[in-house]
C-alpha cells in the first residue's frame, strides 16, 4: 500500500484515522491505522465517498462492541444457568 501523505492528511482531517504523534508532531500508524487505512481503500473501490465511508466504519465500531456485549451476556446467562 503506497499512499501520498495528502491522502494520508485528508483521512485525517475527515476523521477517518487518528494517528498517533511524535513529540515533533511526526505521524505514527498503528497496526490499527494500516489496518482501517486498507478498510478505507477497499471502501473507496466499492464505490463509496469519503462520508460514506465515515459513516460505515462507526456502524462497524458500533456492529463490533455489540457484538461483544452479546457474548458477554451469553456468559453470565449460562453462568447463571449452570448455578
């Protein structure tokens, strides 16, 4: 993946990525952010905009934690009926 930094700076700015940064404001990409930052790429294949792409990526984040309350409320049910 080779992307230009304006690329990089305009994610950014529309609040698709949040980089980490150096004490001399230097970007750093988590694992995360190369993860989201392909996420991104494939979005824009398929045809989406940059707020379309906005708005899928907080459904996922929001789709992931529900998810995992889900499994978390499975275990203490069977946890109490097991008990």
């Amino acid at each position: 993946m080779n992307l230009a930094p304006q690329t990089l700076r305009v994610y950014e700015a529309r609040g698709l990525i949040e980089p980490s940064r150096t004490s001399g404001g230097t970007r750093r990409y988590s694992d995360d952010d190369l993860g989201r930052i392909q996420r991104i790429g494939e979005l824009l294949a398929a045809g989406l905009n940059l707020a379309g792409i906005k708005l899928v990526l907080e459904m996922e984040v929001e789709n992931q934690r529900l998810r995992s309350e889900l499994g978390e409320a499975r275990t203490r049910l069977e946890r109490y009926e097991d008990s």
